[in-house]
C-alpha cells in the first residue's frame, strides 16, 4: 500500500510518500492513522486531517486494501 502526504503532514514525515506501507486484512483507515501518529507523533498536531483512499474522500471507517494508496491531506492555509 502507498500512503501519500501533503503539507505539513510531508514536513513531519520528511517524505511525500511511504511506498511499501504494510496493510493488515480488515484494517480500517483509523488503525492506519493510529498506526502512523504512533511513527510520526507531530501528526497528532494537525488540527483536522482529511483522510482519500483511491482519490476518494474517506472516513475512519473505511476499510484498506494492500493495492490502494491513501492520501492525507491537511487543511489549505493563505490568505
């Protein structure tokens, strides 16, 4: 599974993408955020966190799959 980063949830991790992140069967996109804050602790910092899988929006519930690629994407800033 690719897990891709945008914005600051990239500057914590020091990369745009983990691509070889493992997936465990019937995991949840909320185990895979736990999973992630536990290796990259700042990530509890951002505010809200919207959450793709596959290009769509998805919620915690969503489940993953070893071929998709999730997204997180922080909140835009500027003005």
């Amino acid at each position: 599974m690719k897990v891709l980063f945008f914005g600051i949830s990239k500057d914590i991790v020091g990369q745009r993408e983990l691509s070889n992140f493992v997936v465990h069967n019937n995991e949840t996109v909320e185990s895979i955020l736990e999973r992630l804050k536990a290796d990259y602790p700042d990530l509890s910092k951002i505010s809200s966190l919207a959450i793709s899988v596959n290009q769509k929006y998805a919620d915690i519930t969503t489940i993953v799959k070893k071929n998709d690629v999730i997204a997180l994407i922080p909140p835009v800033s500027g003005g």
